[in-house]
C-alpha cells in the first residue's frame, strides 16, 4: 500500500452532455452568446503571442473592471473562473481554528475547499424557506462564505442583512460570491468602503456568457489584496491565459451587450416561473439565471422524460432537502416554451 495518499470527496461539476438540437439547461450557462467585440477580439488574436508567458498582473483587464464598476483597479485580482479566486481566497484568508461558517445548501466546492485544504467548517441549515438566516452568522467564527444569490435556491439577500453580518464580523473575513449577482438583487460592492473584511467573487461564466473561457476575479481592499496575490503567486503566477484576457477585457468593453441579455433571461424567467406555478410547480423566487422548483409529478420520472425529450436538467437525489427538486437553468425564451410544452405533455 502506498503511504500518503489523500483522501478526499470530490466536487461533482453538472454533465456537458454533447450534440445537436438538445436544450442544455443544467449549468446555468448563459442563454446567448458572447459580445460581437469578443467574437472580433477572437478574430484579431494574434496566435504567434501564445509563444509568450500571459501577464501576471492582467492590468488591462483590471483597468477595464475599474472604469465600468467604478472601484480602483489595484482592489482587483483576476483568476482561471472564480473557482480560482474562492479556491485562493480559502488559502489566504481562513487560518485560524475557529470554524469558517457557510450554508448547509449553497455552492458545493466551499465544502469541498475546506476539507482539501484542512479548514475548520460549520454548515449552517438554511431556514424553512430556503433562505440565509442573519442570526446564525453573529456568533464566534473563523470566516463566513455567502453566495449571493445563493445557489442552488437563487435566493437574494439584502444588502442591509449582509452589512449586519459584516458589522458583527470586524476580525474575519467575509467572502460574498457574487456569481450571480446581475441577474436581480443588489451588489455589495458600496459595502467594500466601509468593511475592509469584505471580499466579493465573480466570474464572467454567467452574465458574460464565457464558462468556457475559464475567467473571474475577486474584489477587495489593499491588505487583502496583498495576501490573495502572494498566495497566487506561490501557486501558479500565469494563472489566466493571454486570450482569455484578451477576450474577458472586449466583454466588458461592451458591457451594455449584456445587460440586454441579463434582462433577456430575467423576462423570460419570471414568465417561465409563473408558467409553471400555474401547472401547480412549488417554485422558489429566484434572483439567478436558473429556478428552484417542485414538480407536482415525481421528480425522477419527471427529470428522465425531460432527458429523453434532450432537456438536460439538474437533479440532486442525493441531497435530502431538495431531492424532490429540480434545477432548471433560463434559456432563450424558445428554449424555455418548450420545456414548458414538454412538461405539459407529462402532465396530460
């Protein structure tokens, strides 16, 4: 037997089912394509400049992400998705032995995270409602992680619940996973000023509809700054490639493309959402580009016909609170009066 070796339960991503003419509505990919700038960023790369290391520091992108969200450039990290910057941000932030806090039903890598790299953890349940309770997080901690809206549920929470949990929280870090955030709700990005214990997560998988680009990036005061990079650096200092740069930097040149299209795929979710409470579905409110929902059929054979019509959704069987759950991600408002004519086809 070999000595050594590491024991670990890994983080189980969604299927990439491949083919033509399927709905893929199980990652909560966006629902339109990137910017024409980006497409034009594609064509103009010039291929002879991969022979070259990719910057360090990604100040281009960085200056970009300052002028449109208003926030100096140096309070940015750039990474390989936002899983890089939640990956780096565990390592630099949470080590102490007081436990780092974060919902028992929200983004399954936290958990993942805190076993590989040995953090003290407590899972904290969501209330009866599905939603974050502010009370749970005053007491002694490590760090708190709060995905914003939550996910799976999609569930927002207000700024004025997180600026308490901050107050109460001075001497930790609070991480707020912002995947999701242009889809409804507020940014906390005003509360950075005033809690230097605030960093914010990001990606431009969702709204920026480049998941597989592989870019995201992290928000947060110099002294954090500081220690998220040095981290970086003692692991991978090229951690995001020169057309990934490239290409992030021309999306958020033209980001107005995409607040049309966020807007797009929130119409076309309330619609479907009432489509479906209408058909007796249990359907959480959601602030994401996906839904939470309760079939009136069982969720299983409803999950299989939806597979075989090529409608790839979400299911967590194995997961207690939401196994009669489905997670249903927005697509184009075509995708979607399909899923919805399907549906219906079960239902009689």
């Amino acid at each position: 037997m070999i000595r050594g070796l590491r024991e670990i339960e890994p983080y189980v991503a969604g299927r990439q089912p491949q083919g033509k003419q399927l709905i893929k509505l199980n990652t909560n990919e966006n629902a339109y394509g990137p910017s024409p700038r980006v497409a034009e960023a594609l064509a103009d790369f010039n291929s002879q400049d991969l022979r070259k290391y990719s910057t360090l520091d990604q100040e281009g992108l960085c200056q970009a992400l300052g002028k449109e969200l208003e926030i100096d450039p140096d309070w940015i990290i750039i990474g390989n998705g936002s899983d890089d910057i939640l990956s780096l941000a565990f390592q630099a932030f949470f080590n102490n032995d007081l436990p780092v806090l974060f919902p028992d039903l929200t983004y399954g890598f936290y958990k993942v995270w805190a076993d590989l790299y040995h953090i003290n953890y407590h899972e904290i349940p969501l209330n009866e409602n599905f939603q974050i309770d502010t009370t749970d997080y005053l007491a002694d901690n490590g760090g708190i992680v709060l995905a914003n809206p939550n996910a799976p549920t999609g569930i927002y929470k207000s700024l004025e619940e997180l600026e308490t949990i901050l107050k109460a929280n001075p001497e930790v870090v609070v991480i707020v996973d912002e995947a999701y955030i242009n889809f409804g709700g507020q940014t906390a990005l005003p509360l950075l000023k005033n809690y230097p214990n605030l960093f914010i997560t990001r990606t431009f998988s969702k709204d920026a509809a480049l998941a597989g680009l592989r870019v995201g990036y992290g928000i947060g005061n110099p002294e954090l700054m500081a220690v998220i990079k040095a981290v970086k650096n003692s692991v991978n200092p090229y951690n995001v490639n020169s057309l990934s740069e490239r290409l992030a930097t021309a999306a958020v040149q033209d980001w107005a493309y995409y607040e049309d299209t966020c807007q797009k795929i929130m119409a076309t979710r309330d619609w479907f959402s009432e489509e479906l409470q209408a058909l007796g579905f249990e359907v959480l409110p959601s602030s994401a580009n996906f839904i939470l929902t309760k079939p009136v059929v069982p969720t299983e054979g409803l999950f299989n016909y939806l597979e075989s019509k090529k409608i790839y959704v979400r299911y967590f069987p194995k997961v207690e609170r939401i196994k009669d759950y489905l997670r249903i991600s927005i697509g184009s408002q075509e995708e979607m009066e399909k899923v919805v004519m399907v549906i219906q086809e079960v239902l009689g």
